[in-house]
C-alpha cells in the first residue's frame, strides 16, 4: 500500500472513530482490514454525535430510539440523489425501453383504442381518459421519485448513527466504503455506495432500492402492472375488430412483431398497433410476476436476500411489515405518490424491532 492510499484509509478509520467513540482497530480486525492503528480515545474525552444527541441521552436519559424518531421527523423532506443517469450501458438501454414503451402504450390506449371502440360515447371515453391518465400519472410519479430519492448510507449528508454499533446487531464494516455499514444494508457496486434496507438494484430505473424509495418502486410496478394489463384487455378487443385473423400468418405476426415491423415485411400502422398490443401483453406477464413477489417479500418482513436466506428476524406481522415500507400513512399512498407517509425509523437501527418482536 502506498502512503497516499494508507493515509487515507487512516483518516476515515479515524473519522469512523470519532462517530462511534469505540476503538475501531478491533471492529476492523474483525473483517481482516486492519490498515493502520488508531489509538483509543484519551480518558475524559467526548465525542460529537449528530445533533448533539448524545448529549441529550445522556441529560434527559431520553432511550435513543426516541432520539432516532425526532432525527427521522426532522428529515421527512426526501433527499435527492446526485448521480441520477444509469452508470451502465443495460442499466441506460433499460430505463430507455421503460420510458419509450409507457408513453407509447398510453397514446396508443387513450388516443386510438378507446376512441375506436366508444366513438362519439362521450361519458364512457370520458372515464376511461381519466382512469388512463391516473395510472399514468402514478408511473411518471413513482419512477422519478424512485429515481431521484437518495436512500444511500451517506446520501446528502445523511449522518449515520453507530454509537453503540455491535456486530451482534448486524453491523459490519464495508470494504468498498471503508466505513460502518448498518444492519439490512448492503453495497451496491453499480451505484458504488451502502444502500439502507437494500432490496436490489433496478436496471429499469438505473438504481438500488432501498429504504426510502422502496415505496415507490413497488407503486410504480403496481401501476405499470394494471396500464399494461388496461392496454391489453381494451387492445384486444380493438385489434381483434380491426385485424382479421388468418393462421398462420397472424401467429407469424404476433411471435415476430419487432422483426415483422422494422425489417420491412409489413411496415403498416396495423402491424404497428400489433406490435404494441403485444408489448402489453407480454408487459402485463412480466410485471403481475413481480407484483406478486415483490408484495410477497413486503408481507413477510424481507428483503430479497434475507428471503434466500430464511431470514425472517425482521417479520412483525404483515400490518407492521407493509407500514416498514408504506409508512403511517399506508392506507392512502397507493393513490398518488405525492402523499406523505412518515415511515417508522430511520432505516438504521433494527435491533428495536427484534426486540419488539420478541
């Protein structure tokens, strides 16, 4: 190791040290990191938590998971990511998919298939343009705040309490970020950074999610589930009216619709429209598959690791589990993204909840 590089990781191990107040030289020999020593701290001495909170455990005796639930009402606005460009190539085509095909399928549902099937029925097209327009208002919502919330370790100055910080508790030291990692977190190497509560990274949204938009991936695939599976119920019974079928050609056409489309062999806006009813129904298989996982792992406390695992440590029972994720407010944050519900920690600490469960 050089002496620019060994320097630096002396000064976060020392920067970690004067977070957590311990002797971190043994927390990093216990993961066979042990750089350079760092002196215990001198008798007498004190350290700096965030916002003083440890001085108002130790004055007002006040149990710190209260101190964590003032710190978490104190940071209810979300904070924002700095990098929010997909850092790979799958990750940027994959987000590019997502942002074309949503907007074509709602043109193609609201503009072409419910005119043609309600014509001058103008309540009827009236609902439906309205029903459309909701789920596509959730997508756009839930995307981008998934996109845009920060729900890193560190993210935005997020100062990440580890005063009594335990390996017992699922505290462990991080490699990469060369600093204390949290129970239930995990590093991402796309994202390049510790994520909160790590469920697993999206490469149709570019990023990790984890604690505090975990929210919003979930209603986001909620609502690509019932746009595509919308498009697809209403665009069978236009292209069915408008398409004759002849077999086998029409199988032919349905297998093959990209090919069929781009390479010339039929280039007609019939084809085009099969082309994107297709797209739907393939949308509405693969979406619904990870509704019904996603919403799976939620009802039981886990996350997708912990699920492989059988851990289930964290399962309070699935009104407590949904609120984990939902918030207090959980009952209404299915309607619109844009609805605040407070969630019930700061992602952090988790021996409360054992504790809670035992």
């Amino acid at each position: 190791m050089d002496g620019a590089t060994g320097a630096s990781r002396c000064k976060r191990v020392q920067e970690v040290q004067l977070v957590t107040g311990h002797h971190v030289t043994d927390v990093l020999r216990m993961h066979g990191e042990v750089t350079c020593h760092v002196p215990p701290p001198a008798a007498g001495s004190s350290f700096k938590m965030a916002d003083n909170e440890a001085a108002a455990i130790k004055s007002r005796g006040q149990p710190r998971i209260d101190v964590i639930r003032e710190r978490s009402e104190r940071r209810a606005t979300m904070i924002i990511r700095k990098r929010v460009w997909p850092r790979t190539v799958s990750d940027l085509l994959s987000m590019a998919f997502v942002l074309t095909i949503a907007p074509l399928l709602y043109w193609f549902g609201l503009w072409v298939v419910l005119p043609g099937l309600y014509g001058d029925e103008n309540l009827a097209y009236t609902l439906h343009f309205a029903l459309g327009s909701f789920i596509m208002l959730n997508i756009v919502g839930n995307f981008t705040y998934t996109v845009l919330c920060d729900t890193s370790t560190g993210g935005g100055g997020r100062i990440v309490p580890v005063s009594t910080a335990r390996a017992a508790d699922g505290w462990r030291l991080c490699p990469a970020c060369e600093c204390l990692s949290p129970p239930r977190s995990w590093h991402c190497n796309v994202c390049d950074t510790c994520i909160l509560k790590r469920d697993h990274h999206c490469v149709f949204t570019g990023c990790c999610v984890g604690y505090y938009n975990h929210r919003y991936f979930v209603m986001f695939l909620w609502y690509l589930f019932l746009g595509a599976a919308y498009a697809f119920c209403y665009g069978s019974l236009f292209i069915w009216t408008r398409i004759p079928f002849e077999f086998p050609m029409s199988i032919v056409k349905m297998v093959f619709p990209v090919a069929i489309f781009f390479f010339g062999f039929d280039s007609s806006i019939d084809q085009f429209y099969l082309l994107l009813y297709v797209v739907s129904a393939v949308g509405t298989l693969y979406t619904g598959v990870l509704c019904v996982y996603h919403f799976s792992l939620i009802l039981r406390g886990v996350v997708g690791d912990e699920s492989n695992k059988k851990d289930f440590r964290y399962d309070l029972g699935w009104r407590d589990n949904v609120k984990e994720v939902f918030g207090e407010r959980w009952y209404l944050t299915w309607l619109l993204p844009y609805i605040k519900s407070q969630l019930p920690h700061d992602g952090v600490t988790w021996h409360h909840l054992c504790s809670k469960k035992d």
